[in-house]
C-alpha cells in the first residue's frame, strides 16, 4: 500500500512575500521530499525592463521586492556603473552603505517577527516589528518614504543626508541597538526556543557548498562568504566590521547570525555617519552618456548576493537586464534540509532561509492512498505551534 | 440606515496579493503590529475569505493568479466588499504592461474603494478602511 501523502504549500501567499509553491511528500510525520515551484508572482520585470531609460530602471528594479527594497537598485546601479566605467563620489558611497545597512536591519528584525509566528510566539512577532518601527522612521526622515526609498541613481545617490539628520540616525541607532540586544538576549536564553529550533533542519557545509547557498543561510553553515567583503563597493571597504559565522548550520544558528549581523550594521551606520560629517561634496557623478557593453553588479542583499546584468547597445535604454535573487539560490536547499524532518517543523525550516514564503495559507494535501487528506496552512501553523506548546509543558512553562 | 450597519462594529479583513512587490503586504501586516494596532478597532485579519468581510487586495493581478483571484472573490459571503490597496492595485502602477499582466483588479471583480500610494502608509490604509466603515 501506498502511505505517501503530497502536502503541496502554496501557491501564493496571502501573509508576505512573493508566492512560491512547496510540495511535501510525506510519510505519518515525517517528510521524505520536497519539490519547489517558482514563478507565481512573474511580473515580468527584465522585459519592463527594457521598456524603461537607465534612470527608470532603478525604480523599476526597486519593485522586484518590496524587503530589500535597496538591494535591487544598488546592484542595479553597480551593473550600470561597470558598465560606463565610472567611479561614485565619497559621499555617495557613505550614504549607499548607510541606506542598506538601515535595510538590513529592518529586514532581519521583519524575518525575526515571522519566524516568531510560525512556531507560534506571537509575543516574539509584535515585539520584534514594534522595535522595526523606529527604523523605518529613520527612513523616511532621511529619504523621505518608509519603504521604496528610491535613494540610488546611476552615478550616486539621489538624496544627500543632510547634517541635522545625522543626529537623528545616531540616536536611532543606540535606541535600536539596545532593543535588538534585548530580543537577541531573550532568544538566546529562551529554552523553549533552543530546543525547538536547536538541531533542526541541519544544513551542513558541503551541502551548502553544493547547492552554492549565498547570505546568512551559508553563513550560518560556516561558510565565510559576503560580497560586501569579498568584492567591496560602496563604502564596505572603508570602515571596519565583521563577517558572522556559525557552524552549526541549524535554524537556531540562521536566527543568532541575523541578530548577530544586525549590531554590525549598526557599526557601519555609526562610522560611515562620522564620515558623512568631514566627507563633503558631491553626492551624485554625471553619467553623460552610456556606451554599448554589458556590466554587472553586485550587492550583498539581507538574503543573500543579489546579481544584475546590465546590456546596453549605446542607447537609452538597455537591451537586457537579468537579476538573480539570492532566495533562488538558497531555496534549492531545502531539498538537504527538509527531508527526514517532521511536517510540523517543515515550515520553520523553509522560513528558515527568509525565502519569500508564508504562503503556508493555502495548503492542501493529498493522500495519495484516499485521493483526499486535507490539511491546509492554517494547520501546518497549528502543528508548529502545537508542537512549541507540547515542548513548553514538558519543561513546565507556560506557553506566551 | 442600510442593511450594511452589521458590518459597522467590527469588520474582518482578508488578505490577497498576486503580483505585487509585497511592500503593501508589509504594510497591511504592519497595521496589525503594536505601532498601529488595527485590533482595537475590532478590524481583524482572518485566515480564510469564508469568514472575511472585507477583501484587501493588492498587486497587478497575474496571468497565473487570475483563477485563484476569481475563486476568492466567489467565495466571499455576501456583501462583498474589495479595497485596492497601494498603486498596483488600482491601475497597474509601474507593472500595468508587462506580458504576465492582467490586472488591474477593478478589471476583474468590482472595487469598493481605491487607496493609492507605493506603498500606501499604514495610516493611509487605515483611513481608507474607516471610510469605507463610514460610508456604510
Ligand atoms: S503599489 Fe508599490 S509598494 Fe505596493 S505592491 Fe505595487 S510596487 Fe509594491
């Protein structure tokens, strides 16, 4: 007799996120294998692309994904940059590495949230994102909208920040580091979350490698890439931070190393904002005229490497673009870390990379053997937490 | 005074994005978090369109997604009410002629109310929520 069951998660997503589409294959408990499908939410984006000037592509890229809403255009603008040939001014630089660090931040605190409520901490959730609110203050004092800052051009950077805001940041920046320091804390003595997420979905080195995992996820499995050091641009070879590593590979490693990661970007805010203050001139190079070629660039997204094509045919307009997002490559790997867990952890580990999931609410599965089993995302959520619950009986605490 | 008046006290939102960049998304999930706190209006977010009263869309709809959106329009109990969330959602925004487009969703399913922006702030999605309450 055939005991599989096909639990298929996805397509789309109605919590956050792009859509994707999961299918579990399943045995009792445990999963035997999964398989992914992408390109729900195809918007065609390189086409677009090509219907726009250089200068529109930066607003257009910035709409691939409204998280690292920063990533897109600064590699985008890297591409085109190559492409010409041209150096940003100093300042620029400072303010690029300023605005992506502010975005690191968010994005880790806004994934931190959602890992939160998928093993069934709600308390974790609206206290991570209340402490994600003061940062996106910050963002729309210095660039003028809370998310989709449209800070980049070609050449530089659009907006200068001025000197009364640097007081601003800096004082955002103590504030936030305090708060992260007290949710990194609580997450690292909380047993509860140790032995739910300690040991579970184990990604190890080699499959790392194999699967050419990018950002916190290879990370976390001690690999030491990032191309903020490995290739500096922008102001990343100019001030002094770390790369964090873990060993472990597991989801309670992916966790330390965001949190981790988010007081070195607090370091890069805080020295390239005491460079703004001696750094003066322009904030922006002229970009006369762009020859044909191609060009690429790179940037080192909260996800992962994000990678832009840029062709030109000494128009405009480019001929091609082609983005590769680091959540393309880090997806792959659920197929080493998912199977032989069981389901109620299988939606914290594929939340694990930070892909664009949460799509968990339309799950349906399929028994093979009934034609019919359903079982959808609201209770693969209630497995999780069912199983955080049973965890906290058993060491006497009472679940929050 | 319409029949609508039950819905006045406490409405219950649903959430569907097809092609968007998921800012709004970020954005509506942003008004349940402690800054903004929609809850203690009694505007709640709900799991399923079955139990929703209202439709928050947002995104240029999909060619993929298309079926799906239809789906969940019908499932909806009466009265259906749709608030097109952010600028994709209202006339396509910077998506309207890419090829996997069909949106805009006043295309597809009938529309309540518009509340523009990219991505709209919470407090503009608030509003837009009370005005439709108001002009029950
Ligand atoms: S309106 Fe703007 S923020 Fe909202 S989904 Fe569209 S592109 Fe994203």
């Amino acid at each position: 007799m055939n005991r599989k069951t096909i639990i298929p998660i996805g397509p789309y997503h109605p919590l956050l996120e792009e859509p994707e589409f999961f299918e579990l294959e399943v045995e009792g408990e445990k999963v035997i294998d999964i398989d992914v499908h992408i390109g729900y939410n195809h918007r065609s984006i390189e086409k677009i692309a090509e219907s726009k000037t250089f200068d529109q592509m930066v607003f257009l890229v910035e709409r691939i994904c409204g998280i690292c809403s920063t990533s897109h255009p600064i590699a985008n603008c890297n591409a085109v940059e190559d492409l010409v040939g041209i150096e940003i001014p100093e300042r620029a630089r400072y303010i690029r590495s300023i605005v992506g660090e502010l975005e690191r931040i968010h994005s880790h605190l806004l994934w931190a949230g959602l890992a939160g409520h998928f093993i069934g901490y709600n308390t974790l959730w609206m206290w991570v994102w209340k402490y994600r609110e003061p940062i996106l203050e910050i963002f729309e004092a210095v660039t003028g909208n809370r998310n989709h800052y449209a800070m980049m051009i070609p050449g530089g950077v659009r907006r200068d920040i001025k000197e009364e805001d640097i007081p601003v940041v800096l004082k955002g920046m103590d504030e936030a580091e305090r708060k992260i320091e007290m949710v990194t804390k609580a997450v690292l003595d909380d047993p509860v979350l140790a032995a739910r997420l300690k040991g579970v979905g184990v990604l190890s080195r080699e499959d790392a490698i194999n699967y050419c995992a990018v950002g916190p996820t290879a990370r976390a499995s001690g690999i030491p890439i990032d191309v903020r050091r490995d290739e500096p641009y922008a102001a990343y070879g100019l001030v002094n931070w770390e790369i964090i590593i873990r060993e472990e590979g597991d989801v309670f490693a992916k966790v330390v190393v965001r949190l981790l990661e988010c007081f070195e970007s607090i370091k890069i805010i805080r020295q390239c904002l005491k460079r703004l203050r001696t750094v003066k001139g322009e904030i922006a190079a002229k970009v006369k005229e762009i020859p044909p070629g191609e060009g690429i660039g790179r940037h080192e997204a909260p996800r992962g490497e994000v990678f832009h094509y840029v062709k030109s045919d000494g128009s405009n307009r480019p001929v091609r673009l082609k983005v590769r997002a680091p959540t393309y490559v880090n997806l792959p790997t659920c197929k080493a870390t998912v199977p032989g867990e069981s389901i109620a952890d299988a939606a914290i580990i594929l939340a694990a990379i930070d892909p664009c999931y949460c799509c968990t609410e339309r799950i349906v599965t399929i028994n093979k053997r009934t034609g019919k089993r359903e079982l959808n995302g609201q209770d693969l959520l209630r497995l999780s937490r069912k199983k955080t619950e049973k965890i906290c009986k058993n060491m006497g605490k009472r679940n929050v | 005074m319409n029949k609508l008046w039950a819905l006045k006290k406490s409405i219950w939102v649903y959430h569907v994005c097809s092609g968007s960049c998921n800012n709004c998304d970020i954005e509506i999930l942003d008004c349940l978090t402690p800054k903004f706190d929609l809850e203690r209006f009694g505007i709640l977010l709900v799991g399923s369109v079955r139990h929703a009263d209202v439709i928050l869309a947002t995104g240029s709809i999909t060619r993929k997604a298309l079926p799906r959106i239809k789906r969940v329009y019908e499932q909806m109990p009466k009265p259906k009410l749709v608030i097109a969330v952010g600028g994709c959602a209202c006339s396509g925004g910077i998506f309207k002629n890419g090829y996997n487009i069909v949106g805009p969703y006043d295309k597809i399913i009938p529309v309540t109310a518009y509340i523009p922006g990219c991505p709209p702030k919470p407090e503009a999605i608030i509003d837009g929520v009370v005005k439709v309450i108001n002009s029950l």
